[in-house]
C-alpha cells in the first residue's frame, strides 16, 4: 500500500491546469523529439519540484527516479527549464481567465494601457553558503506574466534603471522607488508613472522653481476625500510637471503608520524626523499622467489595487525564499520566475476553492475532477437554505411539544 498523497494531490491540481498540455507543449517548442519518452506533465511535475519544492537539479532528478518517474540528467531538466517560459505563461494565461470568470469580471483593467509592476525581494539560497539575492522583477498586468527578471546581491538598489520602458505604458510601484532620475527615466522613455511618494528621496517644487509646502497642504485636506496639487520636479536640469494625489489615512491607520516609521527608525539607528512623522498620516501618490486621462480618485484607485495585488504577492515572495536561484542563464532565470508565479497562481486557487472541498478529498466531476466552483457554491447556498429551513421546521416541533406537555396546542407567531 502506497503511503503518500502526490498522486491523489497532483490530480486536483491538474484539473485546474489546461487539458492539452502535450499540444501546448509542442505548439511552445517545449517538447523535442529527443525528450518524446517524458510526457509534458511529468517535466511539468520536475519543474514544480525544483523551482517550487526547493530541490537541486540533481535532487529532483534524484527524487524523479525513485518514483519511477523517468531516469534522466539534470543537465535534461536544465535545459527543459530553459525552454519552458512561453508554456509557463500560457498555463498562467489560462488559470487567470477561469479565474476572472469565476469572479465576473472579465476586464477589470483599464482599455488602452499597459500597466507594469515593478518590485523586488530578497532570496536566500539554501545550503552552507547561504548566499543572499535581490531579484528585481517587473509583471505585466493583467497577464501576470514576468516580463523582466534581474538578478543582484544584497546590495542591488531598488529602481527604474534597471528596466526599459515604452510608450503606453503604466508603471506603478512603491515608495523604494520614488527617485528623480527613475521618473524621468519613465517619462523620457514615453511612459508614465504611478509611485507612492516619498519626500525625503524626491524633493518637488512650485511652478516657480520653490519648495512648495506640502505638509501645510497636506493639513488642510478634508477627511476621507482626495485631493490633488500641480508640482514639478528637477533632474538634470529638466523640469517635469508632476501630480501629486493624497487622501489622509484613518486615524489607526495613521498611528500605526507612525509606529512602523518610529521602529524603522530605531532598527537603522538614526532619529525620526517630527516631518516624517506628520507625512505618515498621509498616502501620496505621484503621478505623470494629466487629468483628463487619470482622475485623482482613479490614481489612488490604481495605487490601492497595486498594494492588494502585493498582499498577493506575499505568497510568490514566500515561494521565491525557497530553491535554488538559477544565475548561469537568464532563459532559465525567466522560467524559474514564471514558474514561481505558476505555482502562486494554483495556491491562491487551492485557498480559494479549499472552503469547498469535499471530506473525502476531491471533487464529484466526472472521472473524480474537481467540480466547478460556481456548481459547488449554488449547492452551498442551497444546502445552507435547507439547513434554515431545517432549523426552523424543528424548533416550531420542539415548542409544539413543550405546549403539548403543558396542556396547550399553540403555535407561537
């Protein structure tokens, strides 16, 4: 009797995966008539052990052999790793358009723009050297599709100069970013700009070339509405013309924002500014785009789904602290990020779908498939209105019997 679940397992995540993956394969020159004896799945399955599980090459195909997988070299995986992100990003592709229509929202991103996001973490290689990297990475929206991935040490700095940028495009990032020579990377380069502000790291200016009193500003903003100011920006002797959108935090949201400040603070040693403290009660976002194309409103709209695709994001970066970080060739390093995002991608849909899940372990489709969520949350809400009318059908018997034993036969109202 076997004593493991990956079989089980693997067949529920499966489902959710495109049922052509041998075709797909093939159509994304994946698959070669050298590797015609492993099937696409099962260099699928390497793939998650490696990028995901945190094997070596070696180790997975260690791991592969003894469960009579296949016998090959991890110079094979390798190289399938190398040719393996146009078929990662079509699995991608296909896992968030089931996802979209589960949601009911088949477009939920602006017409017209190419919106990026930019961001960076730190990995930790496994092992005795326990060597730490900076990724840098930057994922097309909606696509969620890595379209940029740089690899440094530690010390590698967050910021724009480090991608290329066109004319079209959104770019939105947090405050790490928020640098002159950055911005005027983006906006040189016929791009725009969405960053959350930071004063210390960009100073702005009046139409007159003077400091502008952002924080007198600032104070007089109305609660729980936006608002925004014209600025500019210096660099190079070039002036930019800039907005900046603010809306003033909640009064926990601000107190917490100033304890983090205060910490952080603390942890590198150095004594707070009373300024930075007055602009933690704010969220300022800087932007390029004018108004008539990107309302206030709208930006902060932007930036705020930026920060709830980061609480998503918390997974990948969780994902990306473990495994082996591939340096020797950036075919492979692409592969190993989408890959990434693949396996977060059938995370999110496994939390999404494990409130459902049935007791027995999977679902009652065809062939022991999962069923499809919309079925299994119409016989949820079915099953719970039953379960309400069960409950009320018994409690109206329990006190026809108390009125019984009492020697009365009502009905209460």
């Amino acid at each position: 009797m076997r004593n493991d679940a990956l079989p089980e397992e693997w067949s529920v995540l499966r489902g959710w995966l495109p049922a052509d993956l041998e075709q797909s394969a093939a159509e994304c020159k994946f698959t070669r008539r050298s590797t015609g004896r492993v099937t696409a799945e099962t260099w699928l399955r390497l793939i998650f052990m490696h990028v995901t599980g945190g094997l070596s090459l070696e180790q997975t195909m260690l791991r592969a052999a003894e469960l009579g997988w296949c016998e090959l070299s991890a110079v094979s995986l390798f190289k399938r790793l190398m040719a393996a992100q146009e078929w990662l990003v079509g699995m991608c592709s296909h896992l968030l358009r089931h996802q979209r229509q589960l949601l009911g929202d088949s477009n939920p991103w602006p017409e017209g723009l190419a919106m990026r996001l930019i961001d960076a973490t730190d990995v930790q290689e496994p092992g005795s050297t326990g060597t730490a990297w900076r990724i840098h990475y930057s994922l097309r929206m909606p696509q969620m599709v890595c379209d940029h991935y740089e690899l440094t040490d530690a010390k590698g700095c967050e910021k724009f100069g480090r991608f290329t940028f066109a004319k079209g495009e959104l770019v939105i990032a947090d405050r790490g970013y928020s640098h002159r020579a950055g911005v005027a990377h983006i906006i040189d380069s016929g791009g725009e700009v969405l960053v959350r502000w930071n004063p210390s790291s960009l100073p702005l200016e009046t139409s007159g070339g003077r400091s502008t009193d952002l924080l007198g500003w600032l104070r007089r903003l109305p609660a729980h509405r936006a608002a925004e100011k014209k600025v500019w920006m210096r660099h190079n002797g070039v002036r930019y013309a800039l907005r900046l959108c603010a809306i003033r935090k909640s009064r926990l949201a601000a107190e917490a924002a100033r304890k983090k400040a205060a910490a952080e603070a603390r942890k590198d040693g150095r004594k707070i500014r009373k300024e930075a403290l007055q602009y933690a009660d704010y969220v300022m976002v800087l932007g390029s785009m004018g108004r008539s194309k990107l309302h206030c409103d709208t930006a902060l709209s932007f930036y705020r789904g930026r920060w709830q695709i980061e609480l998503a994001f918390k997974r990948l970066k969780s994902l990306l602290d473990a495994g082996h970080v591939p340096k020797e060739s950036d075919a492979s390093a692409r592969s190993w990020m989408q890959a990434k995002i693949l396996s977060s991608l059938l995370i999110e849909r496994t939390l999404w779908e494990g409130e459902f899940f049935s007791p027995w372990g999977y679902g009652a489709g065809p062939g022991g498939t999962p069923e499809s969520l919309e079925h299994i949350h119409r016989s949820a809400r079915l099953l719970a209105g039953h379960s309400r009318a069960t409950a009320q059908t018994s409690t109206l018997a329990e006190e026809r019997t108390k009125n019984s034993r009492a020697g009365t036969d009502k009905t209460p109202e």
